[in-house]
C-alpha cells in the first residue's frame, strides 16, 4: 500500500542548502541525484534500529545504513551507552589516550595482516596514508588500482571530478581489471620497476581462478607492495575482513566504514616491516586520537564477536538477495543482485541486456514510496529482522510489477513523478 507522504520540511531545507553549501551536500553519495528528487527524501533526522524518519516524519526500512557505518543499527544502546560514557570523560585531549593502545591490540588481534595500526577519520585518509606507506618504501611512484578508493589527489585524478587537482598525478595511476590478472601484467611490463603497490577493493563480483592470490604474487613478483582497500568490507565479510574470508595476507590494508557503528575513524593496518615508513611520513591530524570514535570502535568489535553479528548479517542478507531475484524472476524484470550478503547492491538491464538507470530510477521511486529506502549499495544490519526483509520484498514486489508494466509500454518515462538518478563522476578514459 503506498501512503501519501509530505516532503515539504525536505525541500525547504534542500531550497537553503543550495544557496550556502556547494552542490547542497556534504557526501555525493547522498545527495538528490543519487535518489529519485522529488519523491525520494532529502533529509533524515532519526534513526533506530535499521528504521529512519525523514525531517517530514515519513518512516522508512534503510539499507545502504549511511553507505555502510552503521552495522549493528541505528541508536544501537550499548554503542550509544559507551559514547555518552566517554563524552563524560573527554572527546579529545592534549596527550596520547589509552583507547589509542587498546584499539590498535584489538585490531592486531582479529586482522590477519595487521601487525601495526595508525587511525585516520575516513577511509580516505587511510587509503592515502597506505599509498604513502608504499611509495616511501619501495622508492617509487606509479600505482596499479582496482575498484574506489576515495577523494584524495592520487585516486581523485581518475574521475571527472578531477578539477584542482595537478594533472602530473593522472600519469602515476594505472587501472586494471579484476579477475584479470592480465590487465595488472601489462602494467608491470609498461613500467617496469616503476609501480609501488597494487590496491584493490573487492567488488561486487567474487575472484576466480585464485585472482586475489595470483595478483599478491605478481605485485611481490615485481617488487611492489599489495594494498587491499576494506573500507567497506571490512567487519562485514568476516571478523578479520575479506583477506581472512579468502585467506589471502595483503602487505596493507585498510579499514573504516562499520568498525564504530557510525562513528568516525579509520585505520590503515599491515606488517610492521612497512607500517615503520610512518615514522617518518607525514600522517597527522587532530582527530585522529579522538576518543568517542575509539570507545565505539571497541564496543562495536566486542559486540560483533560476541552477537555473532557477521553470521546474522550473511544470513539476513541471503534472505533479501534470494528474495529479490526471485521475485524478479517471477516478473520477468532483469534485475540483478551483485555481491555478497553482507555487501551487494542492485543492478537493471533492458531488452539489449545493457544497464540501466532509467529502470532502477522508477524502481527506487516506487519503493522509497512503499517506505523502503534503497540507494546504491545495500547493506543489511543486525537490526533487519524477518520481518523488515519480507515488507521490503512485498514492496519490491509491488514495485517491479509497475516497473513491468513500463517496460511493456516501452516508455518508462511516463511513470516516473520525479527526477532519474545519475552518477556521482565518470572514470576518465
């Protein structure tokens, strides 16, 4: 059933923002153009559990969970307990604090490569700090990339968003592909001892052939480090992330996203042979110590391990990635469901088999309108009951049933009341 809703308090606010913040957001991914404008939300002021309220009261079921911090729920007591705990202790100090200690022991313990830890703020800060860490050691400058890996200079410079940045960058990046490990040779034979590392995000496709193995032994092979950038999966895929579920040892990673359960902070982790390059690397900031984001990152860890909170979030996310393919089968929509459990995402394809964002635009509409809010990546929570996942699939149901019907009438267009999405940039040629 789909209510009538009043997003009135959203657009007003949205109406100020353009005038005083560019491009009216803080985080690309979160703004209008991402969502259906004019039917989708602009603001949430609440949340608990995996449940928001807009600023206009509209409740919703989220799934990207603020693109993916938030892994245990929104308002989750113990976290928000442990917070108010520390605020009453200090935020941030002119010395060194204990939870600095603490949190990088937890983090040796649980990640299989991790023998030395440094906290950035966001994975960004940490994809940077592992580049640096790289180049400083091996001597060199050139980096083989696969995936994302956030808005600093070296990676920047691969997107249309690359204004302000020195165009000298765009000639050290080099991309490749993933399950092939071909693409990663070609590099190497094109600028022979010239790459620093090799850093990879595992996407929403899984390895083939032992491809995250096989690229490790051509990095070292070369003489290169091997970054392996989990932001987004680490904490989900495994306690230890995704190098302990495929049972590979990167020489770096990184971490960030659902280790504080929405607070901030990141780490870049790796063997102490490496890691010592920071001694002498510029990688300092005033946050980085910052203690409320340090107890929620300790709390959140001791919390996952003892609820077994990535076994329920591998199976909570089973149940909705089965659900949709099946019910996308029954309406005979192509809709894909890319990833893992814990981390998948939703993909369209029309008559010609290429993707499209016109479809998924009218599928966002009519869900965000049945109160699931969907986005790019979807990210289930140890807050997502069965009984959130079942409303979301009778929506998603629902919405494909219209989105059917559009593509019968081949005019897609006709049924949507507001804005499509777009991209947030597009990789440079």
């Amino acid at each position: 059933m789909v209510s009538r809703r009043n997003l009135n308090n959203s657009e007003q606010l949205w109406k100020r923002a353009k005038e005083i913040i560019p491009r009216g957001t803080q985080t690309l991914s979160k703004g209008p153009d991402q969502f259906v404008d004019g039917v989708a939300p602009k603001y949430l002021e609440r949340g608990l559990g995996c449940h928001v309220w807009d600023v206009d009261g509209n409740e919703y079921i989220d799934y990207p969970m603020a693109l993916g911090p938030i892994i245990l729920g929104y308002n989750y007591p113990s976290i928000v307990e442990t917070v108010y705990r520390q605020i009453r202790k200090g935020t941030t100090f002119t010395l060194m604090n204990p939870l600095e200690v603490e949190l990088a022991e937890l983090l040796v313990e649980i990640i299989p490569c991790a023998e030395m830890v440094r906290f950035g703020k966001n994975g960004a800060d940490a994809t940077m700090a592992a580049v640096r860490i790289a180049r400083a050691y091996t001597g060199r400058e050139h980096i083989a990339f696969c995936g994302y890996h956030g808005c600093h200079d070296w990676y920047a410079v691969t997107t249309s968003l690359n204004k302000g940045i020195p165009e000298c960058n765009a000639k050290l990046i080099h991309a490749f592909e993933y399950n092939r490990p071909e693409t990663l040779e070609n590099i190497f034979a094109e600028y022979p001892d010239q790459i620093a590392t090799v850093i990879i995000e595992q996407p929403g496709i899984e390895p083939v052939d032992n491809f995250l193995q096989r690229i490790i032994d051509i990095a070292h092979k070369h003489g290169s480090l091997f970054i392996l950038d989990e932001i987004c999966t680490g904490f989900r895929y495994a306690l230890g992330g995704a190098q302990e579920y495929y049972g590979i040892i990167p020489d770096l990673a990184c971490f960030g996203k659902g280790m504080a359960n929405g607070l901030s902070i990141s780490a870049v982790v790796g063997k102490k042979e490496f890691m010592k390059e920071l001694n002498d690397i510029f990688f300092s900031m005033t946050f980085a110590g910052e203690t409320t984001s340090m107890a929620a990152a300790v709390a959140t860890i001791k919390e996952i391990k003892e609820k077994r909170v990535i076994e329920y979030i591998w199976r909570q996310g089973e149940k909705l990635r089965k659900g949709l393919q099946k019910i996308a089968e029954e309406t005979e929509v192509k809709m894909e469901v890319p990833g893992n459990p814990p981390r998948s995402g939703l993909v369209f394809k029309d008559f010609n088999d290429n993707e499209s964002l016109d479809m998924k635009s009218l599928f966002l509409q009519e869900t965000v309108k049945r109160g699931i809010l969907f986005g790019g990546p979807i990210y289930p929570s140890f807050s997502h009951t069965d009984e959130d996942i079942n409303k979301t699939l009778d929506a998603s149901y629902e919405a494909l049933k219209i989105l059917k019907k559009a593509l019968v009438d081949g005019n897609i267009e006709r049924y949507m009341e507001g804005k499509n999405i777009g991209t947030v940039y597009r990789a440079r040629k």
